[in-house]
C-alpha cells in the first residue's frame, strides 16, 4: 500500500485588528457622544447656577440699596461676574466703559444699557461720588430683565 499525500495541518491566519466589529464602533460612537451630553449638561448647570445666584444676589440689594455710589459698584461687579459666567472670560473681562454697555445691549434690543437707566454703570463706580439723576429702580428692573434673557438657551 502506498502512503497517502496527506498535508500537514494549517492553522487559519490570525485575524487582524483592523477594521474593528460592529460593537466597537457602536462603543466608540457612544462615548462621543456622552462625553459631548455631559460638557453641555455641566456648561447648562453652571450657567443656570450662575444667573440664578446673580438673580438671589440682585434682589437681595434691591431689598438694601444702600449708598448709591456702593449700589452702582455693587450692581457692576455682579452683572460682570454674571457675563463671564456664561460666556468667555477673555470677550467679557476687559470690558468697560461703551464697551461694556454695548456689550450688555447685544444681549437685548432695545440697547437699554447705552441709551437709558444702564448708561450709569460705563462710569459711575469710578467716580468719587454717585450721579445725582440715577434711578435705582429702573436700574434694577433693567438688570433683572438682563439677567432673564442670559438665562434662556441661546
């Protein structure tokens, strides 16, 4: 009898790493994605944190206004704070004067800040004494109504 021509036996080759199953990509695709849900959920709630506070804040010195000249300071900082809470630090920070009051009415449309009881806070907490024709009041209603319209999702 003869021998058989038998071969050897052939392993399979390895499989390759590339392109990866279906799964991967699904995985890959979801952690994008939740990472990205994640950034806009965190930015949203430090947003809404941070008008919300400037809104407790804004109503506590409505309550006690005190000085005049420590108010308009005092109403300043708070709405410059509030901006570089919700957009960047380097478009808000170094704002002032019409700068800073055109960048408050960018946010509304009637330009309130440059034109009217908002036109206090380019220069008057500068000053060593508060102006004589500030209306408090409408001061207030204005940046509460500022402070509303940062809230809404741009």
């Amino acid at each position: 009898m003869e021998p058989l021509p038998l071969k050897d036996i052939h392993l399979p080759e390895t499989i390759g790493w590339w392109p990866p199953a279906p799964g991967w990509w699904l995985a890959a695709v979801l952690l994008v994605l939740s990472m990205l849900a994640v950034r806009y959920a965190y930015r949203r709630l430090t947003r809404k944190t941070a008008i919300n506070r400037a809104q407790t804040l804004l109503k506590q010195l409505r309550q006690h206004p005190g000085d005049p000249l420590q108010t308009l300071t005092t109403v300043s900082a708070l709405l410059r704070r509030a901006a570089i809470s919700t957009d960047t630090r380097d478009g808000v920070a170094g704002l002032r004067g019409q700068a800073w009051l055109d960048y408050l009415d960018s946010k509304l449309p009637d330009a309130p800040f440059s034109r009217g009881a908002g036109r206090c806070l380019a220069d008057a907490h500068y000053r060593p004494t508060a102006p004589e024709h500030i209306d408090l009041e409408a001061l207030f209603a204005l940046c509460e109504r500022w402070l509303k319209q940062q809230g809404k999702p741009s």
